[in-house]
C-alpha cells in the first residue's frame, strides 16, 4: 500500500484493445509479462532471456558523480526499477570518450576507473531480477567543452545555435573514437553487464553522421548513405569483437524530431537492414510518440516498416510516450517485441507489477516528495523541472 500512496496509482482503464491494421499478419504476443530471449545459446554464449518485455528506457539524470563514477542516488534510482519487475534496466548514456561528455553528473565508461562502480551496479541490477544494459554514448558536436575541457568533433563543421562549432573528425578521431566504444564494451563485459546500447539517436555522434544535415563530407564517412552508416557500423563492429558475450543493442531515431536533423526513414529502414546483417541483437527505435504514424508516410506506422525490412533477424523495441498496459500491448500488437518506458518508469518504479493487478500511475505533475519516493535523488528532480508540467513545486 505504501508504494501505491507514493506514486497515486489508479485503476487502468477497461475495454476491448484497438486492433492495428495488419495485425494478424505480425509476430503474436500473449502478454507484456511473457519472457523474451534477447539472445539464443550457441557453442560461444550462453542464451540471454529478459524475464518479460517492459524494460526501463535510457534516462539522462545528472546523478553520477563529476568524474562519471556511479553514485548512490544513480544506483538507487536504477535498482529500484530491478526490484519493481522491468526485465530490463537501461543505464542512461555514459559517454565512452572524454571529449564526448555532454552533461555534469553523466555516467563514464571511458576509464578503467569506473570498474567497480559498474560492478556495483550491474550486480545489484542481477540481484533485482533485471537484465541490465549500459547506453554507449559519445555526444560529438553536443558534447559540453566547459563540461569537457575539450574541444568538440563532429561530422563535419556544421554550426549549431547555442552550440560550439565542432572541427570536422579526423580519420585518427575517428579510429579512437571506434576504439573508445570497444574499450568501454569490454569493461561492461568485465563488470558483468548483459549488454550494451549504441546511442546512434537524438543528433548524437553515431546519429550526426547518418544525417545529411551534420555529414557534409566528401569522403569514406560521407556522401552516400553507406558512407554515413559506415561508422555507426564499424562501431557495431568493434564492440562485438571486444565484447562477444554481450547482447548488442543500437537505438536509432527514424525520422528528424528535436536534435535528430537530416534523417530519412527510408535511409533508416536501409541502416536497420545493415546492422541486422552485421549481427545487432536488439534495434531500439525511439519514437517519442509512439502511437502516432511516420511522418514521411502518414498512412503507415514505423513498427511494422522495421518488422518487414528486419524480419526476425533481431528484436525489436519501442519507446515513446508510452504510459499506460494498453497503450505498451498496442506496440506489441504492431510488431515489437518489447517497450521501453521512460516518464511512467520515472513516477513508478513498480510499473510492471502495477500493471499487473490493472493499475496506472497518475500522470505528472509530480511533488519533489513523491519522486523522491520513486527513488529520484535531488539532481534528477532539479534536472525534471526543466520538463514542463512534471515537477509540482
């Protein structure tokens, strides 16, 4: 009961779930609490089984300590969402190089340093029953050089309002940069980690230089969309060799929405069907609002687009706006395998066994008290104020 007063749960809402077109030609679903094998075994690994498909999605939350070492308000507020049931808990983005830092109190993998708090948390994660994964993030031209203390690359030199003007990446920042997201799986792997997310959304680094807005160049990383995706590949790549028991997660952004500028879907779909070649385990499609159809072609949904062009090659899960045990079956229904809660997870670390027993959370505003109930340290409900309408002060 304590837990239901903390977060003012309700009773979900009742009545016969809508039925997307084209549903029964798509992958059927009994449940959101039905385990979902990540990964098969094979002679190499183990097989890696999320014991149900709502998982809690990447959240920027300013709590690590300034160095990037995991704090107890970080390793709280992600522990708690193990204890709750997610079947996968997601770290927020933790930036794999120094220069690719783009926020105070963001989560570091870039240093052998950060080993035994990522062991600290990926075996607290275990205990909780959650499968756990760490965002590998590099901010390029939004990485913070008074954050930093270093300068910004990018694609190419392409100013930003409000932003310092990055220096186009050289082949030898490019060749670290690669070794950066390698060496950062590998500690993962070391710190005992499920998997590993490449951030390629959001006009981040692996996302600048898919788009034709960022990437200006001329050369092997420009031009055509297969000198694009070439670094998000080589990423791909280089981190199935430094980590090989790990499942590989990439998070892509379909369509431009906010910092994600120059993407086509179509050029998504074509990146989705090349990284599932290369072996990705799990695509991760960020959609923001995720009921909603593409923008490029207003009659189709961005689920079954991707279902088709990857087939069952790997998994796919959807976030975006999802709040209630409906609204995340309806993605299942049009084709993916798991979602990813972001907001509903913020107010309710127990959102999985709620929905369970036919509950949903109130929606925000939310009173300082109550998410520091849901486990929120005080930078994560200062850095939720900037989210209009969430914080009740």
């Amino acid at each position: 009961m304590l837990a239901r007063r903390a977060v003012e749960l309700r009773p979900a809402a009742r009545g016969a779930q809508p039925q997307p077109p084209g549903r029964a030609t798509l992958p059927r679903v009994t449940t959101l609490f039905d385990p979902l094998e990540l990964r098969p075994s094979s002679g190499q690994h183990a097989g890696v089984v999320a014991r149900n498909r709502i998982w809690l999605a990447p959240l920027t939350n300013l709590q690590s300590h300034p160095d990037g070492t995991l704090s107890d308000d970080e390793l709280g507020f992600l522990a708690a969402r193990a204890d709750g049931g997610f079947g996968l808990v997601e770290t927020c983005a933790a930036y794999v190089s120094s220069d690719g830092k783009a926020w105070p109190g963001e989560l570091g993998v870039h240093d052998d340093a950060m080993l035994p708090g990522l062991r600290r948390l990926a075996a607290r994660l275990r205990e909780g029953g959650a499968r756990s994964c760490v965002q590998l993030f590099h901010g390029g031209l939004r990485a913070t050089p008074s954050v930093s203390g270093l300068p910004t690359i990018s694609a190419s030199a392409v100013e930003e309002a409000d932003l310092t003007l990055p220096r186009a990446a050289s082949e030898d920042d490019l060749a670290r940069v690669i070794g950066d997201f390698a060496r950062a799986a590998a500690r993962c792997e070391a710190a005992g980690f499920d998997a590993v997310e490449l951030h390629g959304a959001h006009g981040y680094l692996l996302s600048q230089f898919l788009s034709t807005h960022y990437n200006r160049r001329d050369d092997r990383w420009g031009g055509s969309l297969e000198n694009r995706a070439r670094l998000l590949r080589e990423v791909l790549a280089a981190v199935k060799r430094a980590a090989p028991s790990l499942v590989v997660f990439v998070r892509l952004s379909p369509e431009d929405f906010g910092q994600a500028k120059g993407l086509d879907l179509d050029e998504s779909l074509q990146v989705a069907r090349w990284l599932a070649e290369d072996g990705l385990d799990v695509l991760h499609l960020s959609l923001w609002r995720s009921a909603l159809k593409t923008t490029k072609r207003p009659e189709a949904h961005t689920l079954p687009l991707f279902r088709d062009a990857i087939g069952d090659r790997a998994r796919i899960v959807s976030a975006g706006a999802i709040w209630t045990r409906e609204e995340a079956e309806a993605q299942l229904a049009l084709g993916a395998d798991a979602v990813a809660l972001g907001r509903a997870a913020i107010v309710d670390p127990r959102w999985p066994l709620h929905a369970q027993e036919g509950l949903e959370p109130l929606r925000p505003p939310r009173t300082p008290d109550e998410l520091r109930a849901a486990s929120l340290g005080a930078a994560f409900v200062d850095y939720m104020r900037r989210w209009k309408g969430f914080v009740a002060d």
